[in-house]
C-alpha cells in the first residue's frame, strides 16, 4: 500500500523541485541569462518537443491513410499521392509526400472514445480519463521531469491548453493567447506594455525587494519560497532577451514567415520552432479550427484544412531540420480520433476512434515508417493494433521518462505516469 | 494473500493491475481470493504450482527471481513468507472459502507512544488480526506499515517505527483490506514548551490543540495584532479585504470582546452568503457547461438557491437534505407546477433580467438535472464527495484501497438513485409521444416508468439501495430510497456528514484540514487531532447544524488568533496549529483586492462580462466559466472549473503565470493608471506624499506602514519624481504594494 502525504508543503516543494536554483538574487539572474542568451542558436541536444493537436478529429481516410481501393462512398473524393518512402497519402498533402522520410506514420491507433472531450483527453494526457481527476497534459509531465532554463518558461501552449491535472496549475502551459499571424501579436505578461521600459520595471522591482526585507534567515513556509522563485523567474524572463525575443515573431525574415504560410497555424508552428530554439522544454500547438467535418468534408478539407496543415508541418519538419533540431525535437501530431469510413447523406464523416493515424518525427525515433495497418475500409486495425497509451509510453520514452514511473495524485493516490503502455520498439531507432 | 500484499504483488502497478503483469494478474490488493486462487492452480497449465515438486513451483522460482522476473526477487527463501508459501503448496495448495473467517479488524497495540529522534532500531509493534469467532493471530510479521509521514517517522516491515524529526504522523498498519495505526509522537527535548500561548484558554479548540502542542513540546507563536486579525478573519469569512476606515474604526474600538463582534457583524454582511455560495457551489458541482440552453441563468440560479439559504443561515442538515430530496414539481399539481414554468419563463428567457425566482423553490433540482449527473453511481459519487467527504470512487472498479468499501457497496450506494429520472413524465406525454406541453423534470420513477437497476459489474446480481452502514432498504415502487439514505446521512451518529463539513470548514479557516485531504476521510488517513474532530463535530450537531455557530466557534479560539510568524521550535510544524498557516489567497479574493486597491474593473472588454448579473464581484461569480471564454486570471489563479469532484481542484499553490501577471501585466497597470481609478483621484486630491502613501499601505495591506517601510517609499517617491513625475512615482508604490507576498497571501 502506498501513502498519503498531505498538504500544501509536500506539493509546492515537489513542483518547485525541476525548477530549479533557489536562493539566487536578480543580479545573478541577470548574469545567467546572458550566458544562457550566448547559447542560443546552437543545436541542442537535450530532447525537446512540439505536439500538435489536430482537434475535432481528422479523417485518416482523406489525410495519412486514404483507401484508393475501396468502393466511393469510402473513398472519398480524393486522389492519392506517393511519398519519398513508397507510401499513398492524400493527394492534397504533396509537401508532406516530399518529406515523408521525416517523419513515421501509425495507422493503427484505436480507442473506444467517441466524444470529444474524453478522446481529447486520452490523447493529449495518453491516459484513459476518470471522472475522479484529471491527467496532466505530455508537457506537463515532460516539463516537470526534464525542466528548462531559468529565464524560459518550460511549457506553452498556443493559442493555451496544456494543463496540469492532478499536478496543479504549477505545472500547465504558459497560453500565449493571440493569434501569432496577427498583425499586433504580443504574449499576454510578458511584453513590456506600451511606453514601458526595462529600467522602470527593475526600479519597481528594487522597490519591492527592499520592503520584502531581507528573508535569507528565515525559516519560511514552502509557499512564500515559492511565491518568491516564481517572481525571480518572472522578472528573469521578462529581463532576458531571449524569451521575449522568441516571442516576438515579427524578428522572423519575411521570407522564413512565408515558408510556414501566412495563417494561424503556420504562424503558430513558426513561433514553436522559435521557442523550441529559445530552449522551452514543451510546445503545444492546437490547429485553429475544427477538423470536425461532419459535413461538407472534403470541400473543409480542400479549402480550409488540408493546404495549411501541408505547408505549415512540412516547413516546420524541414525547417528543424535544416537547423539541425529535428533531431533533439520530438514532433507528435494528432487528433482525438479519426472519422468514419462511410461517407454520410451531409458529404461529412463522424466520429470513429476504432482506428486513425498518428504521426511522429523528430526526437532520434525511427522515420520512414509505417507502423500498423487498417483494413481496406479503414474501419479497423488489422496489423498490430496501437493503443494511445502505447504511444504515450514511447513518447516518453523518447525522452528518457519511464512511464511506469509514479506520482502521486494530491488525494495520495499512486498513479504510474502512463497507467497502462506497452513500448512500440519499431519506432525507437 | 497477505503475502503477496506484503510483497507487493498485487499492487496497481504490478500483478493487481486489470491487464495484470506479463500474463499474470491477482486481483487488486488481493481482495478477490477465489479468483486469484484460480489464476494460480488453473491458468499457465498450472505451471505456477508444482504440488509434485513445491520448490520448482513457478510461483516460487520467480518471487526469488530464481527464474528471470521483471519484477525482481520479492521474497527470500528463507524468510518466513516463503516458508509458508512453500508449506502450503506441500500440503495440496487448497482454498475453501467456506473455511475462511471473516476478518473484523486489525488491532495494534500500543495504539500511540512518543518515541524519541532516532531511536534506533526502532519502536515495535505488534499488530493482532481479530476474527469473526473471537479468535485473535498475531499478524505482526505479515502486515504491511506504511507511514504517513516518513519525514517524521519511518517504519519497517518488520513494523518497528523510528522517530525522524519533530511532529507527529500516524502508521498505518494493513493487512487482508482492513486497517489499523498507530500515532508516533516526536516530541522535542523534554520538557514544556517556553511559549504557551493557548494555556489558560477554557475554548475547546485550544484546550485539545493545546495540549497537543505540549505533548509535542512544541510553543505556539504569540496572538497577532488587530489589524492582522481583522485582515484575516475579513478574507477567510466574507472573502473581503479591509477599507482604512475599517481598520482604522477597528483599532480603535476599546471594547474587549471587539473581536468577536467584528465575526457577528460580518456574518450579517452580505458579502458572508455571496462567498459561501460560491464554496458550496464549487462542492456541489455547479458547472454551468451541463445546465443546458440557459446555462448561465441555471448556474447563476443554483448559486443563488444556496445564497438564500446561507444569508439566513438554514441548518446544514436541512440544506443538503433539500438537495438531496430534490424533485421538480415539489408535491406541486402538473397545474400549479406549469403555471410556475409559465411565470418564469420570461425571466428566464430575458438575458437582461436577473429576478428569477428559482431561489424560492424549496429544493435545487439544477443538481440532479445537469446533464452529467444522470447515471448512479456518479450522483453516487458526487453525493458522497459533496456531503460524506470522501472518495468512494475508487470502490467503483476494485476494492478501496485506503477503506473498507468495497465494489458492493459502491454499487448498493449508487442503487438508490437509479429511479430518479429526469425526462419527461407521463402525464406530459401527448398521446402520440411527439409535442410534449413541458420540457423534462425529475421525478421518482415508479409503476410504468423505464428505469434501470443497479446490477453488481461481477456478478450481475441486481442490488437494492443499501447505506454505507450496510442497512438495505428494499426497492419498493412507491416509496422513494432518498428519504432514509437522507435520514441516515443527517443522523446526529452519522460518522462521516458532519465531520466531512467542519472539517471543510476549519481547513478553510486554518489553512490545513484535520483531516488532509479535506475529501479523504478514510479509514487510513486519520485526523491529526481525532478529539478535536469529534468535538467540533458535536458541538455543531448539538447546534443544530447551525453554520453559522461553527464560524464563530472557530474564529473565536485563541489557536485562530495566533500570528503567523514561527518562533523558535515551531517553525517546522505544518499540523499541530501551533501558528498560523499562511495562505495564498483565493482566486476571487485576489482579483476583488486588486479591483479594491486600484477602484477600478479594468477597462473595456476586459471589465464587461456579459450573462452575469452586471457589476457582481469575483467572489460571487456564479458560474463555472464565463460565456465569453475562461476568464484568465480565474483560470491563473486556480479558480476549480468544478468539472472533477475533487477540492484540490481549487489550486492555491503559486505558479509562474501568476508572478508574470502580477509583474507585469497590462490589466494591472491599466488598473493602476486608471482615469477613473484611485490613485488618479488621490493625486488630484491635494494630498500629501506621506498621507497618500499611509492610505494606500491600509488600502493594500490593512495597515499603516512601519517607520521603515515608510521611509523607503518615500525615498523612493522623491527619488524618482524628477524622473518621471509624481504619477509614476506613485504608479510603482502602488504596483509594489500588490507584488508584496503580504498582499497575495492570508496571513
């Protein structure tokens, strides 16, 4: 049997733990980031990770998966594609087909989860949900094991999402908030407010630390030493150039910006790659609309969908690339589930978890692939049947995390990080 | 089977788990013996037992991990453990239920003993398992220990307990799913503590606090000053920071007894209901996302339904049992019960109206009908999180681990909701089932309604209604099972209900439940002070289950009143109350101090909120999420979503969006540089720097500053006034004040 341990104290100090240095002042903060500044650029070689939320459910048929041979009203109404490594995926993806030696695709993922915000859940926690708490997203999780330099906040989400579950709010994603293809883009706390300056934001922060008085040889509770290194933290980011600088997109070359295309989501996976490069640990991206067609789905998929998620995840993949990150950078791209094979009376497909896609890159795991394989309806997995979890253990693994690795829930509840995962070695190289 | 407990390999994370390890599976915590006696004799071609050969038994070659085993070796082949495994395999490896005797309880003995700083080896204890018969088997070497705290006391598997540091935690000892423990006391150097400051103080809360304290040897921090108390008691009772006037009035009051006074006076505010309503809201679920069309009406309506009854202070017992007995047409004729639709519905229908009348209803149906509260066994388990505290969730799949609960009575719990339904009824039905005249409401299915009973998940036999105690209530067509589960939850002997609440209660004002988590009360995470707890529960019982009278008997001890500053030999004590705890403040509370100091609500978008009544302050927020998206800062500052029944949903731990916000945010210095805001008014005002700069240290903080502190912000006024003028000066002071740890936290 395991034990409760209680309290405020246990859970902000264990929170507190992969932040970090304690006891160091604003000017060695200071000095630190400068030295984290002049590392920046070089490749990195601790693991880092962008996962992209295709939310609302992508078709695999029309997307990674598609059945040319199977009767029309499956079909769908486009065409096939052969990528780089031999494989058919739709004819709407050419970028995609042209790096396909990038990335691994499983087509054999399945779950019974035929709602969204469960099979959300399942996905973006690689946990089953329970109605008695709430898993923390990968970024959490990721976050709290591997940490991040001081002046970097480790996890973001954009436009937000990411949260902590049962290990608090410490540990969600810092949301951006805006719309990184809009013209006035700024991150909300963290750009300095119109005709403010540096100097007067450290004049009102010397104010403050001369009044707090000098607490070095106090005994204090956990909470108070937290509240302070959160503050350190805050003023480190917004002193140091590097985070704000990653943030500011507009520091992009026209030319880079383009490549990724000039629309939410591009936008979205080009200020990834920035803060990725920054050194944050964890970026989460949820595509800016539905991939929810249950009508009209190959006209959404022509038009609105398909072409951005194309350009945006092939520029973001060879740009990685090119730079020499793809390889420290783990790339997971899913939705919560795939869509039915049938085609309804509305031209749109429904919710079907039976059986879709995900796709991986980046990270040293084992691209080219195809893992698993749907039958000729795409109706259900007919080679090697993938479960979220499964995924969710080699994620981790990836990074050095063993997921059967236990937290406790703040009820004293032992949970392993992933309940229930069976490593997928195919994709480990 | 308690050896493999004792092993570990029944865990959740081992062969207990549902997929079991490797092909083998026990069942969790090995309370399924039948069936794990069948997986060991029968699966695996029955290699697992070799009663020809007991040695080379599976079973055996892989817990000495003799053969590979992912798990390791687990047990020795000389110890015991294995020696009786090994006997039992020799004699046949037999299992006759029959034979098996119901285990009562778990006895150990010394139940409590003050143990000194590393005393080694150690304090033992022996553990005895007392059976149905009468018959008692010393267990000592087959139990499993585990401590709840081992930072203070750690414990072997031999069950011998070493004190660590000072303070007190509880083994808890278990063994075949029932529990026993024993409370390790670690006293500092003999002796009685220098500081007493709870001596002398005829308060039951003190007397039993106190004389904790001394046993611990540890000294209580000294009473605080007013204004710390009145900042205080404000933000834990009404949610609100203090005016200057107020602080001012209150110390100068030079009645004795002005302390108590002030608790009167507040709870007659009605900021008291408002903040309360908003507690009791994120208990009971009220997440406006399953309410349906009119959501944000329905959750303000449900919010507003428990402000009522806590403006005028409705017995608790009768609060819930008004929840609990909800039905939609409360005794009502169909008549009567559509004239009422008919009256409200324009009030409800009207997003500019705010006078509905849901509030007059006698009971709140909101909760039975959200939409995600329809299937038993999760009232089950809102009702029993809600108003039992405890989480009997887990019982729902396998056996609790932390209690005595088991699948049956999680489902026989569930049982009793099953027929209340919330459709709509026959007599609203038109013959041809297509225009119903009313929308759906609930009732109590009976003759000729479509029900479901609750079915065991195992063994599929239906089970009737039956309480926690283990009293079955048959399922009978006319008589709805809520009313005697009511009966027996409010029962003054109910062991769980009003614990559950004063415990909730005192968490809130202390900083820390005596039971912790305040939503475990288990059998295996006992009260820090368990005759505190007993007699809190009583007294609250004996009052009537009268909410107010439990504030007052709170927020009067002298163990609320002491400071919050350690003093020497206290400051490691986070559960014995020997000062006060310091909390980050909630959510709202923050938000509103923020809107206070300032006087301002933000400017255009961000102060409009739109589908609440206009103006109401964060503390009486009453939905879940606003309609226009999640507010940032509520979600920032932990303000729970009420979507999972847990208190630690809401989140008072610090985090780095919060320090960003608060250094450095645009809402903030709007706020700050306001047109309309304060510090623009006072600067106008003619004021004096120093007269400015002592409001505003009352307005933040509920106090004048010290000398000190005083001579730093003017130095830092005059310094900066040539820079960039007085506004700015001033702008800063007043940002500072809000960055001061002493502004964010209760203290």
């Amino acid at each position: 049997m395991s034990t409760f341990r209680g309290g405020l104290g246990r859970r902000s100090f264990l929170r507190l733990g992969a932040l970090g240095v304690a006891g160091i002042g604003l000017a060695d903060y200071l000095r630190l980031s400068h030295l984290h500044g002049a590392r920046a650029g070089q490749p990195l070689r601790d693991k880092h990770a962008i996962f992209i939320n295709l939310v609302g459910g992508p078709s695999h048929h029309d997307t990674f998966d598609p059945k040319p041979n199977a009767p029309v009203e499956i079909r769908g109404e486009f065409g096939v594609a052969r990528t780089k490594t031999g494989t058919l995926i739709c004819d709407l993806l050419p970028r995609l087909a042209g790096c396909a030696d990038k990335y691994t695709l499983i087509r054999s993922v399945t779950h019974n989860l035929g709602a969204h915000s469960l099979a959300g859940q399942f996905i973006t926690t690689g946990n089953r949900p329970l109605p008695s708490l709430q898993y923390p997203t990968y970024g959490a999780v990721v976050a709290k094991e591997k940490g991040a330099p001081q002046d970097v906040p480790p996890f973001v989400g954009i436009p937000d999402g990411g949260g902590g579950g049962y290990l608090g709010i410490a540990s969600s994603a810092y949301g951006v908030g805006g719309d990184p293809n809009a013209k006035d883009f700024g991150v909300r706390s963290l750009s300095l407010p119109t005709g403010f300056t540096l100097n007067r934001l450290t004049r009102r922060v010397s104010l403050v630390q001369a009044l707090e008085g000098d607490a070095s040889g106090d005994r204090r509770p956990d909470l108070l030493d937290g509240m302070d290194r959160f503050a350190q933290q805050a003023y480190s980011i917004i002193s140091s150039s590097r985070t704000r600088d990653a943030f500011d997109i507009h520091r992009e070359a026209g030319q880079v910006r383009d490549g990724f295309g000039r629309h939410t989501f591009g936008q979205s996976l080009l200020l990834a790659r920035r803060l990725i490069e920054a050194g944050i640990r964890f970026v989460s991206v949820n595509f800016p609309t539905t991939w929810d067609t249950h009508a009209n789905n190959f006209k959404e998929l022509r038009e609105r969908l398909l072409p951005s998620l194309d350009q945006g995840l092939s520029a973001l993949l060879l740009d990685l690339h090119t730079r020499g990150l793809l390889s420290s950078t783990v790339v997971f791209v899913t939705g919560e589930f795939g869509r039915t094979p049938k085609i309804n009376k509305d031209a749109g497909r429904d919710h079907w978890p039976n059986v879709f896609t995900m796709l991986l890159a980046g990270g040293g795991l084992k691209a080219g692939q195809v893992i698993g394989k749907s039958d000729g309806e795409g109706a259900q997995p007919v080679d090697r049947p993938v479960s979220p979890e499964d995924v969710a253990a080699t994620f981790f693994k990836l990074f050095g995390i063993d997921h059967r690795k236990e937290y406790q829930t703040p009820t004293g509840r032992p949970l392993q990080i992933v309940r229930d995962g069976t490593i997928i070695p195919e994709l480990l190289a | 089977m308690p050896i493999f407990s004792k092993a570990g390999c029944n865990s959740g994370s081992c062969h207990g788990s549902f997929a079991g390890k490797n092909g083998f599976r026990l069942s969790l915590f090995g309370h399924e013996p039948e069936t794990d006696f069948e997986r060991l004799t029968r699966e695996a071609d029955g290699r697992r037992i070799n009663r020809l050969d007991p040695t080379n038994s599976l079973l055996l070659l892989k817990a000495t991990a003799k053969v590979p085993h992912a798990g390791g070796k687990r047990l020795d082949p000389k110890s015991p453990a294995y020696q009786s495994l090994l006997r039992w395999i020799e004699n046949g490896a037999t299992y006759d239920p029959k034979r098996e005797l119901a285990l009562e309880r778990v006895e150990v003995t010394p139940g409590e003993a003050l143990l000194h700083i590393a005393s080694d080896p150690g304090y033992p204890l022996t553990v005895h398992a007392v059976f149905a018969d009468g018959r008692r088997q010393d267990v000592t070497a087959l139990a499993v220990y585990s401590s709840l705290d081992e930072g203070i006391a750690q414990v072997d598997a031999a069950g011998r307990v070493s004190g660590r540091r000072v303070g007190d935690t509880f083994i808890i000892v278990s063994y075949l799913g029932k529990f026993g423990r024993f409370q390790a006391l670690v006293p500092a150097a003999p002796g009685k503590p220098e500081r007493d400051t709870l001596a002398g103080s005829n308060h039951f809360i003190d007397e039993h606090v106190g004389a904790k304290l001394r046993r611990l040897n540890i000294p209580s921090s000294p009473l605080c000053d007013d204004e710390t108390y009145l900042r205080r008691v404000m933000i834990d009772l009404i949610g609100v920071t203090p005016s200057p006037d107020e602080v001012r009035s209150f110390v100068k009051d030079p009645r004795p007894d002005k302390r108590s006074r002030k608790v009167e006076e507040l709870l007659a505010r009605p900021e008291y209901a408002q903040w309360w309503a908003t507690k009791f809201s994120d208990i009971t679920g009220n997440d406006n996302r399953y309410l349906g069309a009119l959501n944000y009406k329905d959750g303000y309506n449900w919010w507003n339904w428990l402000r009522a009854r806590l403006e005028r202070n409705m017995p608790y017992d009768e609060l819930v049992r008004n929840i609990l007995l909800a039905t939609s047409r409360e005794g009502r004729s169909k008549e009567e019960h559509l004239r009422w639709l008919d009256e409200e519905s324009p009030r409800m229908q009207d997003l500019k109206r705010w006078d509905m009348r849901y509030h007059e209803r006698q009971t709140l149906d909101l909760f039975w009908s959200k939409s995600s509260n329809r299937a038993p066994e999760v009232v089950g388990q809102e009702i029993s999180y809600a108003f039992l505290g405890m989480k009997l969730e887990c019982a729902q799949c396998h056996k609790h681990p932390f209690d005595r609960w088991t699948q049956e009575d999680f489902w026989s719990f569930a049982a009793f909701f099953t027929r209340i339904q919330f459709n709509v009824p026959r007599d609203l039905q038109s013959p041809d089932k297509q225009k119903p005249r009313a929308g759906k409401e609930l009732f109590f299915a009976t003759k000729g309604d479509l029900w479901i009973p609750v079915r065991h998940p195992k063994t599929k036999a239906v089970l009737p209604p039956r309480t926690l105690d283990g009293k079955v209530y048959p399922d009978v067509d006319d008589k709805d099972p809520r009313r005697p589960l009511t009966a027996w939850m409010t029962a003054a002997h109910n062991p769980y209900f009003a614990r559950a609440l004063v415990n909730r209660i005192w968490a809130h004002h202390l900083g820390r439940g005596l039971i912790e988590p305040t939503d475990a009360l288990s059998e295996a995470n006992p009260p820090s002070h368990p005759q505190l707890l007993d007699a809190l529960a009583r007294d609250f019982v004996e009052h009537r289950f009268d909410l107010k009278h439990l504030h007052r008997t709170i927020l009067g001890s002298r163990t609320y009143q002491l400071g919050a500053r350690t003093c020497a030999g206290n400051a490691d004590d986070n559960r014995n109350y020997s000062h006060y705890y310091v909390k980050r403040l909630h959510a709202e509370v923050l938000i509103d101090a923020i809107n206070r100091v300032t006087d301002c609500r933000g400017e255009g978008k961000a102060a409009a909120d739109y589908l609440v009544p206009p103006g109401v302050n964060s503390i009486a927020y009453p939905l879940s999420r606003s309609p226009s998206g999640l507010r940032y800062t509520f979600r920032i500052f932990g303000r729970p979503l009420r979507l999972s029944m847990c208190d630690c949903e809401r989140d008072q731990e610090p985090s780095l969006p919060q320090a960003l916000y608060l250094l450095n945010d645009g809402e903030m210095l709007t706020k700050i540089r306001s047109a309309k805001g304060r510090l623009t008014v006072r600067l106008a005002s003619g004021v004096t720097d120093a007269e400015l700069i002592d409001e505003l240290y009352l307005w933040a903080l509920g106090r004048r500053p010290t000398q000190r502190e005083a001579r730093i912000t003017m130095d830092h006024v005059t310094a900066w006034v040539k820079d960039g003028g007085r506004a700015e000066a001033f702008q800063d002071v007043l940002w500072g004040m809000m960055n001061l740890k002493e502004f964010n936290t209760n203290h």
